[in-house]
C-alpha cells in the first residue's frame, strides 16, 4: 500500500538539519508527541483520485450529471454563465449541500489534532464545510476556494440567510436577493472571483508550521500549492496521498506516505496511541448525515413508491465536486483569482470576491425567487437561451 517513506524521494537537501529521527510513520508519530511539535498546519483536498468513494460526493462530468448539457464542464464554475444560466450550478449544489454526506475518518483525525491542542490551522481547498461536520473549530479553519457555509447576493453582495438557503437548494429553488432581486450565490470561488481574504490573511502564518500535513492535494492550484514551500527548510512536511506529487520529498525532513488517506492516517493513529479516540469521533459523525429526502421520506413512508428516493451508493458517485473545482481553477493559470506562483511571498490579488462589483448586471436572468426548477430543466440546459420569466428553461 505504501505505508512508509519511498528513500528515493528524500534526502536531496541534505545539508537541512535532521530533525525526525526517520522518515517512517513511527519516526514522525514520536515527533508528533513530542516537546518540539506544537503547532501543526494541514493542506488538504481530501476527495481528490478516488478519495471521495468514502463520502459518496457526486461526479459533475459523469455521465449522470452529462443531462446539465454544459457547453463544456468547466462551465458550471463560471461567474458569467451563471448569471446567464444558474439552473446547472443550483442542481449540483442540491446533490452536493451539506448534510448529504458524512465526513471521512480524516476529517475526524483533524478533530483529534485540535482535541490534542496540535492544530494550528486547516487549509482546505474543500468547499462542503465536512470539516465542520467533523467538529473541527471554525477558527481553525482556512478555506481556499470559498464553502457553502456563507451566501451572497452575486450583484449587491448582501448576505443571504442560511436557513433560508438552505431550504432553496433542497427545494431546488433559485434564490433571489431580497433587496434587489439579483441571485445569490454560496460564497465559492468562481472563474472572474478573487480568493477569500481570509485564506489571503492566513498565508503567513505557514511560518509558524513545527510540521506540515499534506493531505490528498494535487499541488498543482497556486496560490494554495505555494504554501507548502513557505514553512521553514527545516520544518517536516508530510505527504499521504496515493501519488507522490508538488516535489514532496526532497527536504532531508520530508516524509512520503503513499496510500489511501484514511488507512495511513489509521495506522499513524494507531501508532500514536489514537486509534481508539480517533474511531470513537469518527463514530460521532454518523448521525450527521440529515437530508431533505430522509427527512421527507419518514414522513410519507407509506406513500412512497418502491425504490423512489434511494440513497446513491458509492459505486455510483465516484468522484467529488470540490476536486472538480480544482481542476477547474487549474485549467486557467492567468485568472486574476488564482495569481501568480509565489513560493515566499503573499500572492497578489484583485481584491476580495465580496467587494468584486459586477460589471454588467442588465444579463440577469428573469428567474422569479421562489420558482422551483423543473426535473426537466436541466436536460435543456445550455449557455445561449436565459432563462424565460417563468423560470423554465
């Protein structure tokens, strides 16, 4: 499985101080319980290549999802076509709202890293507030690419309540401002937006990192890969993650574990003494899966039809949203919300995507705020008619 560090990977910088005593899991798991550990900093994507079998987040390029007719995949994620179009974007997000899913046991080991007072910060590329799910502290958390925890208004930024948000995407409604009718959107980076501010805020705190964890990422997004060259030389870094990827490994103090998330992060646990802990929050976790359907369905559960409403298994959703979004994000390494690669420096920005004002906002598309969208819209769906008045495409 790869449990354990690959030699050929590290060591290349050998004039680094040596500061693990190996770079195996019980050399780091003795560092971890060490004086010299104290603040630890995580990045992660934990649903990229194959991760999110764990969690069962739907695939937006799949053929299931190929009824939204994008005009290419991608396009769900840009700014322009959903003021034009926003009935592809509120149908993923009805698949993919919190609450749908259960956090894996590495969200839960996050936890345990705050329980033990080791956790300084989460940088996550992850966008379905899990991490929360997992009773990680907000403060402790530092989203890269914006979550569903807040909303906005996309042309007058005011927010939009939760609850209220909420109940439109699981009702598949569009949601309008109350103060100028414009749509709203959940605070995620899109094509044509800036990165968060806080995330912006956060990036030099990376120099306070005594160990790096780096979970699941491909490394390939800037600004979020540069953090990991940002620590200290002489700060370990870990890499868990089936590929060896963004030059982990080089550093004297580097550790490379390849594999699954969840099993290496197990055997860590198990190696620290944790196992148990990390089970028993693990165990936690699962009643917090509570969707609408589930909801609905102890209600009516002697009107339903047999089959209607079944749970996706895994098998069928095979991949994640939110590593959609990275991929996404990759694809354009000029856009102004992504920056420039700066491994040692804050990366400039255009300013934040809540002060971002719209340059033209006379596209709107005529949806009235509480249309519900047909089952059949998203069959139709493109980039070139709006939406009629009626909010059926």
């Amino acid at each position: 499985m790869g449990m354990g560090n690959n030699a050929k990977y590290n060591q290349t910088e050998s004039t680094e101080p040596r500061v693990l005593e190996g770079t195996d899991i019980p050399s780091l798991a003795k560092y971890i319980t060490s004086k010299g550990c104290k603040n630890i900093i995580l990045m992660w994507l934990w649903c990229l290549t194959g991760l999110s079998t764990s969690a069962g987040i739907p695939d937006f390029r799949s053929p299931k999802t190929a009824r939204l007719n994008l005009p290419h995949p991608e396009a769900v994620f840009e700014i322009n076509f959903f003021r034009r179009n926003p009935v592809p974007f509120y149908t993923l997000a009805h698949e993919l709202y919190p609450g749908k899913f259960r956090p894996t046991i590495a969200h839960s080991f996050i936890r345990l890293l705050e329980n033990h007072s080791l956790l300084h910060t989460c940088f996550t590329q992850n966008i379905d507030t899990l991490e929360r799910r997992a009773g990680v502290s907000d403060a402790k958390i530092i989203e890269a690419h914006g979550s569903f925890a807040t909303q906005r208004c996309i042309d007058c930024l005011t927010p939009f309540d939760d609850e209220q948000m909420k109940e439109h995407i699981l009702q598949k409604k569009i949601a309008r401002c109350g103060s100028c009718l414009g749509l709203v959107k959940p605070d995620i980076v899109f094509f044509g937006e800036s990165l968060p501010p806080r995330f912006i805020k956060a990036i030099p705190s990376m120099s306070d990192a005594d160990l790096l964890i780096i979970m699941g990422t491909s490394l390939t997004v800037h600004p979020f890969a540069s953090l990991a060259e940002m620590p200290d030389s002489s700060c370990p870094r870990v890499l868990i993650n089936l590929d060896k990827v963004g030059g982990i490994g080089r550093r004297r103090n580097d550790v490379v574990l390849l594999g699954k998330c969840d099993d290496i992060v197990r055997e860590l646990c198990k190696e620290l003494g944790w196992e148990e802990e990390l089970l028993q929050l693990w165990a936690e976790t699962e009643d917090s899966v509570v969707t609408e359907e589930t909801k609905t369905s102890k209600r009516k559960s002697s009107e339903r039809v047999p089959g209607e409403h079944q749970q996706k298994t895994a098998e069928e959703e095979v991949e994640s949203l939110t590593s959609a979004i990275e991929q996404s994000l990759a694809l354009n390494d000029d856009a102004p919300a992504i920056g420039e690669k700066a491994p040692k420096s804050v990366p400039q920005t255009s300013g934040p995507a809540a002060t971002s004002a719209p340059q033209d906002v006379s596209t709107k598309p005529k949806i009235e705020e509480s249309t519900t969208i047909p089952s059949s819209a998203t069959e139709k769906a493109s980039s070139d008619p709006p939406p009629s008045v009626d909010g059926k495409l």
